[in-house]
C-alpha cells in the first residue's frame, strides 16, 4: 500500500472520528440536561420520568444502539490514529519544550483511557444493570430505579471521586476534541478559529461542572 493511499486512508478515519466525536458532544449536552434533574427537590420524580421516556421511547432506544456503536468506533479509531501518529514519529523529543503540541493533544490517549474506564464502570452500573448482567447496588433494589441507584452510588465518597476525575478527563478531552474536529473539517480560519476555542473551552468546563456538580451534592446531603 503506497504512502498516498495510506495518508490519504488516515484523513478518511481522521474526518469520521470528528464528526462522530461532534455527535457525542451533542449527546453529552442532552444527557447532562436529564443528570442534572436528579438535583430537584421531588424526590426523583422528574428524572424518574425522563429516564422512562429514555427507556422506552423507539427512537430513543435506536440511538441508544446508534450511540454504543458511535462509541466503539470512536474509540478504535482514536487507538488507530494515535497508533499512527506514534509509528510516524518514534523517537520522542529529547526536550519537552521543544514539541508545540498543545497539553491536550499530547495526552488525549491518556484521557481517553480515563473516559473509556469510566465508561465501563458507568454502564455496569446504568445499563448493563437494566438488562440483568450486573447486580444492583444495595439499597437500589428495582433494577429500573435510577434515581435511587445514582442516590446510592453518588453517597459513596470512591465512585464520586472517580466520577469527577473522570469528567475533569473528559472536559481536557473534549476540550481539545472539539478544536481538533473542526480543523480536521477543513473548518479552520484564522477569524473563526480563535472563537472556536473559546466555545471549546466553555464547552469543556460546562461539561466538568455540570456534571461533577451532581455526585458533590449528594455527598454533601447523604454524609
């Protein structure tokens, strides 16, 4: 395979992994939104409510297939690319100074192995439990009870604390993510360019807070 088709093959998974990461931005906002009804003082009612709109709407339980499948794809294709871009440069700078590549882009593996943990862990818990693989956490005992079961496992002060590190992961991640996939699209300008980042960087912290907020008040109200 010439080198042509090779870079030209990287670019391909390079614009496929952008815009699915953009899809997954998109789903993390909507996903956020329905997080943080866990906060209202009802007793878990409206989450209650959204979680079963979520559970058994058709359309959303299709893209919930659509976004395990996004998922898995974005994740092999981020081994692949930096995969690539390791076998390209080999030799390591000698000097950390002497590489301008920015923090995020330079441990966006290491992040993204702290989200894939993290996702693990949150669909043992929030999906595989729904379909019987995992048992449920005591004190959540209706496997369909999520908002007792986030009440659960948020009041534990382990899973809170991997919780936040994971979303601070994220928020590096998809700070650089968000600016990265734009620039793979051919989207960069140097007007636009600079507004971008400051959107990604808005994005990113939103995302963190958002939602590391959630397993804060919940130690903070069950301890």
């Amino acid at each position: 395979m010439s080198n042509t088709v090779v870079r030209y093959a990287s670019i391909t998974k390079k614009i496929t992994m952008s815009i699915i990461g953009l899809f997954l931005a998109v789903f993390l906002v909507v996903h956020l939104s329905i997080n943080l009804l866990l906060l209202n003082s009802d007793g878990g009612v409206a989450f209650a409510a959204a979680a079963e709109f979520m559970g058994t709407n058709i359309f959303i339980k299709i893209f919930e297939k659509v976004l395990f499948l996004a998922f898995i794809l974005h994740i092999l294709l981020g081994i692949f690319l930096w995969w690539v871009n390791r076998q390209a440069r080999p030799v390591r700078y000698v000097k950390a100074n002497n590489s301008k590549t920015s923090p995020g882009s330079k441990f966006m593996i290491h992040t993204g192995i702290i989200v894939l943990i993290f996702l693990i862990l949150h669909f043992m818990h929030f999906y595989f439990v729904k379909i019987g693989l995992v048992p449920v956490p005591e004190g959540a005992e209706n496997n369909h009870d999520f908002y007792n079961m986030a009440v659960v496992l948020f009041s534990n002060i382990y899973y809170s604390l991997i919780y936040i590190v994971s979303f601070i992961g994220l928020g590096i991640h998809m700070n650089h993510a968000f600016q990265s996939a734009f620039q793979s699209l051919g989207l960069e300008h140097s007007k636009y360019t600079p507004i971008i980042k400051g959107i990604s960087t808005v994005y990113a912290v939103s995302i963190t807070v958002g939602f590391s907020i959630i397993p804060i008040f919940f130690l903070v109200t069950n301890n």
